[in-house]
C-alpha cells in the first residue's frame, strides 16, 4: 500500500498545482478586466459625461473593484495554497481530510450564493434597460450590471466546474 502511495504522489500533486495554477490564471482574468472596466468608467464619467454613460460607468467601476479585490487576493494566494496542499498530501494527507475538503466545500456553497446573486443582478439590469427610457442613468446602469454580471457569472461557472473537479480529486484520496 505504502509503494502505491508514493507512486501516485506525484501525480495527486501535479494535480493539485494545475488546479491552482489555473485558479491562479482566471484570477488574471479578473484584474484585467476588473482594471479595464475600472478605467473605461473614469473614461465615460469624466470624458463622456452623459447620463447614460455615468450609468454605465457606475456599475463598472462597482463591479469592477469587486473583480480587481478578488483577482489580486486569488493570485496572491494560489502559490500558497498550492504549496501548501502539496505539503499536507506528502506529510499530513489528514489535513487534507480536516482543513482543505471543508474549505472547499464552503467555497462550493459559496458559488451558490454568487450564482443566485449575479442572477439576481442580471435580472435587475434588465428591468432597468427595459424601465427606463434610452440615453437615461437608469438604462445606463442597467447595461453596465447587465454586461458586469455576466462576465462574472461566466467567470465564476468556470471557477465553480473547476472547484467541483478538484473536490472530487480530494474526497478521491480516502
């Protein structure tokens, strides 16, 4: 059993760092796109200065900063979780059992909780592009949520199939 083990090894933690470094890789994908709606809102706040733009703007930069906060703190992390992980399955695989399958359960319920809200969002935005007449904050607002929310709805299915993935993995260990 012992050899089986430590053939497998190294295959569980090449596992383990592809799925963070791909975590790592869609956190990229939130600063870059978190950073440009950021700087597209200043540029339709203080250059196009409409109403339907200011709308749009709003909900980029809203959402925007959310995507920049996460981003950043999932790339930060992912290297030490990484190594982290790695090291519990060559020297504590029970940690593995104790701390990072019940860390990813609630990281998996959370995704439930980001889904229905982007939801939510995505149904607001299109009761204010629908309300509201054209050129209007209002409507503005509501293309802006309705582009933000989906970009991280998608962003977050991904995230949440590839959680779903390593989870299995993990619970696979025991």
């Amino acid at each position: 059993m012992l050899s089986y083990k430590k053939y497998r090894q190294p295959f569980i933690m090449e596992s383990v760092t592809q799925y963070f470094m791909a975590e790592k890789k869609e956190s990229v994908y939130f600063v870059v796109i978190g950073f440009l709606m950021c700087i597209l809102s200043l540029f339709y706040l203080f250059i196009k200065k409409e109403p339907y733009y200011n709308g749009i703007s709003y909900a980029f930069v809203s959402i925007g900063l959310i995507q920049l906060v996460v981003g950043i703190s999932i790339f930060l992390r992912s290297d030490i979780d990484n190594v982290r992980v790695n090291y519990s399955i060559q020297k504590d695989l029970i940690a593995i059992k104790k701390e990072e399958i019940p860390r990813m359960k609630t990281v998996m319920n959370n995704f439930v909780i980001y889904r229905w809200v982007e939801i939510a969002l995505i149904v607001i935005s299109l009761f204010l592009i629908f309300f509201f007449a054209s050129k209007t904050i209002g409507k503005g607002i509501g293309i802006g949520l309705l582009i933000q929310s989906s970009i991280m709805l998608l962003l977050d299915y991904f995230a949440e199939q590839r959680g779903k993935i390593y989870l299995d993995f993990l619970s696979s260990l025991f």
